[in-house]
DNA sequence: GCATATAGTTTAGATACTATACTATATATT
DNA sequence: AATATATAGTATAGTATCTAAACTATATGC
C-alpha cells in the first residue's frame, strides 16, 4: 500500500501526465512526442541523441528511433550528424517543433507563485530519490560535480574538458551527478 | 521556456513515469496497464469504473476499454455490473493484479523519510494546480467539502448521502472537490 | 589486430490510441 | 407518459507505439 507521500506524489505525477496526454492531444500528439519535444528544450548538447531520450524517457531505443523518423517527416525535429563522433546524430527543434512545443505548454502547469518552501521540497525529493536508485543522469549541470565557474561568459566541465555558454549551466545533461550527498 | 519550479516539476514526472515505464515492463505492462492497476488500488466505490479512468487517465474511453478487457482476460481485473445503475461495470484488482501491483512498486519511488516540508510542498502545489485549472475531481474524501464525520466506524458522503466505512476517506473520488481555497 | 562497447536502424508481431458509430440505461423536459 | 438528452460502455478501422531481436557502423580498450 502506498504511504502519505507516495500517494501524492503518485497523483500530481498522474495529474501531470493526464495534462501532458491532454496537451499533445489537442495538437495531435501522443505523450511521447510531447516528451521528446520538451525534452529537446531543456537538454544540453551532450545530450541531444536518440540514445539520451531512450535512456531519459524508459523505452528503448528502437521503438525512439521509430518515432524520430515520424517526427523528423513531419518537421517537427531536425536531426544532424555529429562531426566528431560519426555514430551519433544530434537532435534539434525546428521552428515548427517549437511552436507546437509552446502551444502544448500553454495548457500545461501553470504556477502562479514561486513558493520557495515547495521548490524546495520537490527539489530535496528529487535529489533523494535519484540517489536512492543510483540514478545519475539527467541534471542541470550548475548542481553537477563536474560543473566548474570560469571566467567570461562561460563555465567548465570537469568531465569534457571544454567551456560552455553560461546559459547552458540551466539545462539538463545525461552525464549530471550530484556534487556530494550531504549538499 | 520553463520557469525554476517548472523544470523542476517535469523532472520529477518525467522520472515518475520512466520509474513507471520500467516497474511496468519488468512485469510484461505497458505503462497504461500499471496506471490503472495503481488507480484501481486507490480509488473509491464510486469511482471504479471504466468512465473515470478515462477521465484520470486522460485518454479515451474507447482505448480504455480495449484495455480494461485484455487485462481481464490475463485475470488481472474482475468486472462485476452494478446493480443500482445497470449501466455501470465496477472494476476490481484480483489478487493477481494486486501481486503483480504490489511487484511493480517495488521498483517505484522509496521515499525513505517522511519529510513534512516535502509533503506540505507537494499537497500545496497539487491543489494550486487542480485550482488552476478548475479540476476538482480526484482527491482523497477527507479534503472533500463534501466529507462530513458521523460516530462509530463511518463518515458520511454529502453528495450521495451514504455512509462510507471510515478507511475510505483515505481513498480517492471522482466527485472530489475542495473545501475552500484559504483552507 | 581483435574483442567489446556504443549509436542508431530495421523488422515483425503485439498492444495502445483516436475517432466514430453503436447499444443500453438513466435523467430531464414537456 | 412520451420524448429528448446525457451517460456508461462496446465495437471497428486505421494509425502509432512498444518490445525484442538482429543488423550496420563507428569508437574504444587490450
């Protein structure tokens, strides 16, 4: 039987799938378009790949392969070979795919007030369960070990090796993990 | 583009549902099938149907009950006509469907301490939301503005008059609405 | 050079999804 | 009481998604 937590956390993730389903309905989509369109918006550059949605979304990757090609025919994602790793292939919104990104959003969560107590609450969940299931990937890099301030307009990662656009420092990457248990 | 609390939020569903996908799949599910087994699980008399887990679901009732139907013939659900309405079908888990249940959240979320800012954050944003968007179905009987408490082992249901075995308060409804929004 | 790992595609078969039309029962209106 | 409307569920056709497995191609490690 479900605990005090779990059972709400299970229906405001109900609640937000049912709003997700909803949403890429009304632009006729099924959920997983919706999540690959949000996905593509929030993810770094190193995480851009068919495999990183597989691994991001639970599917495997033949039944994402299928649906990129779909979405690619429809105009929705671009997608472009990588140059320095000739396996991969990076995936990009196209301007369609962010209009419809945006018209889906639109019906999605609206949240009036940035209550501080509740970000933070969802945060320490999220940190605690990612941890609990060795779950890693899939962080904003400025709460990433591997996240190093540098001057300019730019920060460092530890891992890669290179710098990248400041902004960037908000997306979400597959290779994230968390600085330290404690923080 | 996502505010704080919003990137945040889709994160945590995001791996609510590929927990699911995964918990799901271990078990020869698809995520629709462990979603109506865990509805089942936590809804109330008046709200296990097949219209409702439409409505929660979000999706059509047609697609719904194409469903519902294969997972009772795997044994997993049991269907009994309601003898009040001779419409209705109510659904119930077997004890099949409650191990297979019981299998799968073992691979879900384990929070391992009841934090009360977490789950005051969490209760605090579900019903921000659910206001926002003028959804009031759902929601456990005890923040029910119908909820009404009688002596003994019962409490009582305003909207349909009858008197419920006091455990399901905890259960969630169909008719659900709030009490009030200062509340 | 060879084994192994990784990224992605393709295929076949099963399942899910929407939209639509349909039956049956309940409720509201005249 | 008769009719209209709403609600609960089913059935069908066509499309999309899903898994599993086999496949190509490139990268990495020994």
């Amino acid at each position: 039987m479900l605990n005090n937590i779990e059972i709400w956390l299970e229906r405001l993730s109900s609640l937000y799938i049912s709003q997700m389903r909803q949403a890429a309905s009304e632009q006729g989509f099924q959920l997983v378009n919706l999540e690959i369109l949000q996905y593509l918006s929030i993810c770094n550059d190193y995480s851009n790949t068919a495999q990183a949605i597989s691994e991001y979304l639970g599917q495997t990757k033949g039944s994402i392969s299928q649906t990129l090609k779909i979405m690619e025919q429809s105009g929705h994602i671009e997608r472009r070979p990588c140059t320095k790793d000739k396996r991969v292939i990076r995936l990009f919104l196209t301007e369609k795919g962010q209009n419809s990104l945006q018209k889906m959003s639109q019906h999605m969560v609206q949240i009036p007030d940035e209550n501080p107590e509740v970000l933070a609450g969802i945060k320490q969940l999220l940190k605690t369960w990612q941890h609990n299931h060795h779950n890693t990937g899939f962080g904003q890099c400025l709460s990433c070990k591997y996240h190093q301030t540098a001057g300019g307009q730019k920060f460092k990662c530890e891992l890669t090796g290179e710098y990248l656009p400041l902004p960037d420092k908000f997306k979400i990457c597959r290779e994230h993990e968390f600085e330290n248990q404690t923080e």
